[in-house]
C-alpha cells in the first residue's frame, strides 16, 4: 500500500494503482494541463469523498511500500482516468 501526498496525510492506494496513478499525474503535468482528482471511496470509511485539484506548478510526492515495478496497463489507465480525473 502506498501514498501520494498531496495532503499533509498523503491518501493511500494499492501501489499497483499509484504507478497507474503517478503516469497519469506525470502525463497531465507533462501536458501542463489542471484537473481534478477524485479517487473513490475506501469502503472501510465514512460516506463521503475527497476531491483535490492539481496544477502543474505544484509538488506531489509518491511513496511506494515496494520496490517492486508494476507494468503499466493501457486498459487501466484509461479506466482510472475515466474515473479518477475530472477535465479543468
């Protein structure tokens, strides 16, 4: 399980999902293009969800728990872009 720390707390996800994650970010930077980011709800808290904008300008940081390298997966990427980001 690791984290992006865009908030002091950083939000955690499957390390698989934040090298998914990360290429997206890096992709939208690279793009210099602002989005929202609204991952979707851990079922083990609260109703509620977090929405965090990005803007090319900013700093996050990504901590994995592995070393491992995950292969990058068009179809996921697409599905997490589909549903993680909302256009600026």
């Amino acid at each position: 399980m690791g984290r992006f720390a865009p908030l002091p707390d950083g939000i955690e996800v499957e390390d698989r999902e934040l090298a998914h994650l990360e290429a997206i970010i890096h992709t939208k930077f690279r793009r210099k293009e602002s989005f929202m980011l609204v991952p979707p709800p851990d079922p083990g808290q609260p109703a509620g969800y977090v929405a965090l904008w990005f803007h090319p300008s900013m700093a996050v940081q990504f901590a994995y728990d592995t070393a491992e390298h995950f292969p990058l997966d068009e179809l996921t990427l697409q599905q997490m872009t589909d549903e993680w980001i909302e256009a600026a």
